[in-house]
C-alpha cells in the first residue's frame, strides 16, 4: 500500500484512520507536522491524506465543505526553466535545517555569507550583518542618529549592501570606539562598558576585513579631490549638503538618498535625490528634486561634477552668506507682494521646454494666486518633519531638475497636490514660521509672481525682484479740476479700505465700484486711472480686448479670472476702450450680444475698482448705466489747461530748454490735445539733440509746421472725397 493511504478494514474501524509517512513527520522548521492539521478541540476528526496523483473517493456533502476546523499544508514542486511550478502536498525533499535558532540568537553579530564570484581573492564575501547585541545598537544609535532609513530600535537590526550608514559615518563609529578604550576615568569603566567596546571592536574587525580596500581607497582619493565613479556612494552622504548649478544659479541641496541606476536612455547614472525648501502659498517645507552624475572613466575631480558635497567648495563661507541672504529675502517674498523686476522670467511649455521671457516692469509675487489661476504647474511642498519644524521655532527661523526620470527613494512626496485636495485660507498664509539658517541655505532661486505687462504667470528669479519706483507726481501733474480729482482719489480709497462693508441682497454681489470715463483722445482718461494707482501705491491691471479675445466661450472663463486676480491683489482694473465689449446689443449680432451679457453678468460680482474709458459713450448697452457707480465727462482741453501740459511735459525733460511763459502762451492757443503736445515736445527734442543745442520755440514751431501741413493734406483728401462721391 502506497504510503499515507488509507486502510479502514485493518482494525475493524467504520471510520477512515491517518496514514503518515515518516517523512511528514518533520517540516524543516524544528518542529512536527502533518499535511493535515485537526484542531485541539476535535482531535479524533476522521481527515483523508491521499498520495500523489490518486483522486479521492471520498465525497462531503455541501454543508460539509470547508466547515472542519483545521488546515492542510501544501508545497510547491520542483520549478522548470521558467520558474513555474506545481503545488503538492509533500514537502520538497531538499529541505535544510533551520539555522537561526536559539542556539544562534546568543551571538552579537549574526555575519551571512555568500559565494564571490570574479573575485580571485576570496571565496566569500558578507551578504548582510543582523546585530543581535543590545549594547552595539546602543552604540550604533549614537553613530546613526539623524540617518535616513535605520531604525536601530528595531529587534533585528541588519545591514547588508554596501553597508552604506556605517561606511558613511566611519569616522565617528572609530570615534566612539576610542571612547570606549579611553574613558575618563580607567577605575570607573565598567562591565557594560568593555563589552560594548569588544562588540564595537568585533564589528570594526569583520567591517575593515570586508572593505578595507573600498575606505582606504576612498579616503585616499577624497584628501585629494578626486573620486571614481564606482566609489561615488562614499562621497554622498545623506543628511549632507549638495552643491550645484541650476539656471546658472548658486544651489544647494540637502541630500536625502542616492542610488546608481539608469537615466531615460538607459545611460548608467549616480541618481541624487535630494531636498530644498519652497513654498506653496500657505506654508514653507520642502520638495524633492532629482540630480544625476553621468558615468565616467578613471578619476574626476570632485569640483568638476555636475553636483558635489558642498564642503568641498572653495569658497564655502562666502557662497553660504550670499545664499543665505537669497534665503532671506525669498522668505521676505512669502505672500503677495508687488514688486519691480528686471530679468528673465519662464514659465513650461506644451511639450515640457521653457518658455523663457525679458520682464522689466512690475509684477505681482504671489504663489497662492499661481496655484489658484495656474493649476496645472501648481507648487505644493511636503510639511517640515517634526525635527525640521523644532529647530526652525528653536532658531527663529523648480524647479525643477533636467534629469527626474528616477523617482523613487523619497517618501515626503505629496503629489503636487494640495492638503485635502483644498487651497488655504488667505488667514492662513499669513501664519510663517521663520526659517533656520540652513533652511534658508537650501531655499529655491525662484519665486512664482505675474507679469502686468505681458498677461503671463512666470517663475521669477529672487534676485531679480526689486522694490518698485513710484512716481509721486503722476497725479498732481493730472489736469482736472481739484474737486473732480479729489472726488476721484476719496471715493478709490475708501472703496479700497472698506470694500466689504456694504453688501448686496445676495451675498458677493455688488462690492465693487465701477467709473466711466469718457471724453475725447488725449484728455487724460487713461492718466486718470494709472495716476490713482500710483497715488494710491496699488497694482494697475490694463485689460484690453486682446486680453480676452472674442470667442464667448474664453471670453466669460479669463474675464472670471482677471476681476478675481484684480480683487485680491487689490488692484485697481482699467479697460480701456470698454466700448468694444459694451456697444448696445443688437437684433442681428448674436455673437457681440454674447460678450454683452457675460459683462453684464460678471461686473455684478466684482468687488474692486474699475475704470472704463471711452469716447463713444453714446454706443453704451442702456443696462450698464445701473451698474456705473460715477461717470465723469472729460471736455476738450482749455486754453489753460494746455498750458498745464504743456508745462508738465517740459518740466519732465531732462533737456535744457529757453522757451518762456510768453511762447506757452501763444502754443496753449492751438487746438490740441494731451498726446499731441506730448507727440509735438517729443519731436521737437529730437530736433535739438540733432543739432546739440537747448530745445528752443523755433524747434517746436517747426515740428508743428509739419504736422500741420500733414493736417491740411489730410483735410484736402476727406474734402476731395465728399465731392467725388457727392
């Protein structure tokens, strides 16, 4: 009878009995076994072992199936060339014995060893170390604190690998070690103390056995500013500072893990990944960023790589201040500022290139404004761990990588997505911590604000940003009335400081105030608005039609988001030439009806200032007139008030010049507007230029015979037409 069948007639029993073969007496774990295991409760349950490859004739009835409580154990076969197997229920014959035991767990070190192959010098070689003594964790808890990824609290604590933590942090392990051989006191040193010793010593022992060659060689080449590819793993440690160049930018990294692998064309590459502080609009932490060094022959040194430790640096502590003082002032940035800047901004293209741009003129820092009108490039950081967030409070305290196809070894990150999926409150924002010197060390270069110039979201660079220069007489050099100027600026202001104290019916609905400006070209309707927002120290948003095109389907979406960058910032919105987006709807223009009512619709939920200008007030939808706060007429200039200008735009110019009040008077007699007096100077400056000489009256005249002349040719021409056509 073939084994662990089973015979129910031999002793005269109704019930099946268990066969067990010998050799399922044992599992190879120390202990007995059976391929069926009854429970203790029902011990002399009937169960079935039936040898391989014969079918049970045994049938269970369906509320028989799976009710038995017990379990059976079964094996995986012997795999084929693809590793494939089959499941049996005999346990594989080349089973070995169990080899940490009791018997093992006594020792300090438990020292696993495997075949070395290509190695002519040895046989074996370490696989991995488990430290089984609690005073060599003690110990080695004190060497690795603050090292990512080891947790020496742990009950089996085990290296393996290049045994990176213990080879970074060598010399202090040796330190430790010294410790221990020379304490302060030779009579105090006690029992525990020399056995920690030993047991340092005999894991110091087995280490320089296994890699002496690899920290010889490497300590030789760090002295003297050289490393191997191969050996790069010892020159990075993690926790370290990382220098590099980014956007020909000083960076600096703290390094959070490395590893060798591949870049996205299957080169061989040092992968860094490392981290630097950021912020996303509601809190300072830090991002992760991937750095790669390329592979290499022979020696390099180590100033010449693409990233290095910042200790090595030649000019450590006078690079530390300068970045340092970067630190600062992009924490300084934190929130929404408007700010002058001169530089190069770039935002990421349709197909991952920078767009880069030439900005000089103003912009607006605001990185919660990016992450609310710019979602798809939004910036959201990692919290600063608690430690972090300790030594920030004890002290008071980009993007971007061209190699990031290795992204794993980093645990902090968040997905670019926001906390809950949610913005912060703007009452949030407000709430910093200050950063530590190292923090600020490892800072981004960059900053996200909006260009009011050219209509784009940039990344801005920190040191590029500069306070704005305002001009203080914009709005005394503004020729109006002084009531019509007062009531102007009072009725901005208070708007502008108590823009929520008065609301409508329904909630957010009729905050805003809305002028109208309209009058002839060159009568200062523009000015009005720019010099408000210099008086008043204020962003000026310009919309024009370009800004927002013609389709109705993009019209209403950029429109929404304009009124609601202008709301926050506080900033005050001038749409010149408003009759393109407000002539009277009509019968027959479906599509200008369309961009009517989106305006009409939208204005009522704005809760800033706006300004409209135009010379076509008559065109005006009638339904607009409700939603216009105040409408100021602008005449045609009069006799003294071209005069005004005519003095304000000569006292502007640095150029020397001998016209007197008498020739101011004869030239306010022309018929004139603002921009053609300013047209006319501008001319006539060029003219004395050229001839090197004080801009004089007979420069001016000269320039205003010319224009006259164009004036009368083109009166001649409209006259010419009127009779043809007549």
């Amino acid at each position: 009878m073939a084994p662990g069948a089973v015979n129910s007639s031999d002793k005269g029993l109704d019930e099946p009995t268990i066969m067990i073969p010998p050799k399922h007496l044992s599992n190879g774990l120390g202990g007995l076994t059976s391929d069926i295991v009854p429970s203790v409760q029902d011990e002399e349950a009937p169960l079935v072992a039936l040898p391989d490859g014969e079918k049970s004739s045994i049938t269970l009835k369906d509320a028989e199936i799976g009710m038995q409580c017990g379990y059976k154990n079964l094996y995986s076969g012997k795999e084929d060339k693809r590793g494939r197997f089959q499941w049996q229920d005999t346990p594989p014959d080349d089973l070995g014995t169990v080899v940490e035991d009791a018997e093992s767990a006594k020792w300090a070190l438990l020292v696993r060893n495997v075949k070395a192959y290509n190695d002519p010098r040895r046989v074996l070689k370490i696989h991995s170390i488990v430290v089984q003594s609690p005073l060599l964790k003690s110990l080695l808890g004190e060497v690795l604190q603050g090292y990512p990824g080891v947790t020496v609290e742990l009950d089996r604590l085990e290296f393996g690998g290049r045994f990176e933590p213990i080879i970074h942090r060598w010399s202090e392990f040796k330190g430790k070690i010294e410790e221990l051989q020379t304490p302060h006191d030779a009579n105090l040193q006690s029992k525990k103390d020399t056995t920690t010793r030993e047991h340092a010593e005999l894991l110091q022992k087995i280490l320089v056995k296994e890699f002496q060659d690899v920290v010889e060689v490497s300590q030789d080449m760090k002295a003297k500013g050289v490393m191997t590819f191969d050996l790069l793993w010892t020159l990075f440690q993690p926790g370290s500072l990382i220098y590099t160049r980014q956007e020909n930018q000083d960076r600096v990294f703290k390094l959070h893990s490395s590893k060798y692998g591949e870049d996205r064309h299957g080169n061989p590459v040092f992968w860094l990944t490392c981290k630097y502080v950021d912020f996303d609009g509601s809190k300072f932490g830090t991002i992760k960023l991937n750095l790669s060094i390329h592979s290499y022959a022979g020696t390099r040194t180590i100033t010449s790589l693409s990233a290095f430790p910042f200790s090595f640096h030649r000019n450590t502590k006078e690079l530390s201040e300068r970045l340092v003082s970067r630190g600062t002032k992009f924490e300084s940035l934190a929130g929404s500022h408007y700010k002058g800047y001169n530089g190069i901004g770039w935002k990421q293209g349709s197909f991952g290139e920078k767009d880069k741009y030439a900005i000089k003129g103003r912009v607006i820092v605001d990185t919660y404004g990016w992450n609310r009108f710019n979602a798809n490039n939004g910036v959201y950081v990692a919290p600063f761990t608690q430690k972090e967030q300790a030594t920030s409070n004890r002290n008071s305290y980009d993007d971007e990588s061209p190699d990031d196809d290795y992204e794993g070894g980093y645990d902090e990150c968040d997905g670019g997505m926001p906390v809950d999926g949610a913005f912060a409150d703007d009452e949030e924002e407000q709430k910093f911590p200050p950063l530590s010197t190292e923090q600020k060390l490892i800072a981004t270069h960059l900053v996200r604000g909006y260009s009011l110039k050219e209509k784009l979201w940039l990344n801005l660079f920190v040191n590029a940003i500069q306070e704005v220069t305002w001009s203080g007489g914009a709005f005394d050099s503004l020729v109006l009335p002084s009531k019509q100027k007062e009531l102007i600026l009072g009725f901005t202001e208070t708007q502008s400081k108590h823009r929520q104290t008065f609301d409508d019916v329904i909630e957010g609905k009729g905050k805003g105030i809305i002028l109208l400006l309209c009058g002839p070209p060159g009568v200062g309707k523009t000015l009005t608005a720019e010099s408000v927002a210099e008086e008043m120290k204020v962003p000026l948003f310009m919309m024009s039609a370009g800004d927002l095109g013609l389709d109705p389907r993009n019209v209403e979406s950029k429109l929404q988001s304009i009124l609601e960058m202008c709301t926050r910032w506080n900033a005050i919105l001038l749409l010149d030439e408003a009759d393109v987006f407000l002539e009277q709807r009509s019968l027959h223009e479906l599509e200008r009806n369309k961009l009517v009512s989106i305006f009409l619709r939208i204005l009522e939920y704005y809760e800033g200032i706006m300004f409209l200008t135009t010379n076509r007030v008559n065109t005006f939808d009638p339904a607009f007139q409700s939603r216009i706060h105040i409408s100021l007429d602008y005449p045609e200039l009069s006799i003294d008030s071209r005069k005004t200008v005519w003095k304000n735009f000569l006292n502007q110019t640095q150029q020397e010049n001998t016209i007197t009040d008498k020739q101011l008077d004869q030239l306010a007699l022309m018929n004139m507007n603002g921009r053609q007096i300013k047209n006319v100077l501008k001319t006539a400056q060029l003219l004395a230029s050229r001839k090197e000489s004080p801009l004089t009256h007979e420069h001016v005249v000269t320039v205003l015979d010319v224009t006259q002349h164009l004036h009368n040719s083109t009166m001649e021409t409209e006259r010419a037409r009127s009779a043809i056509f007549a």
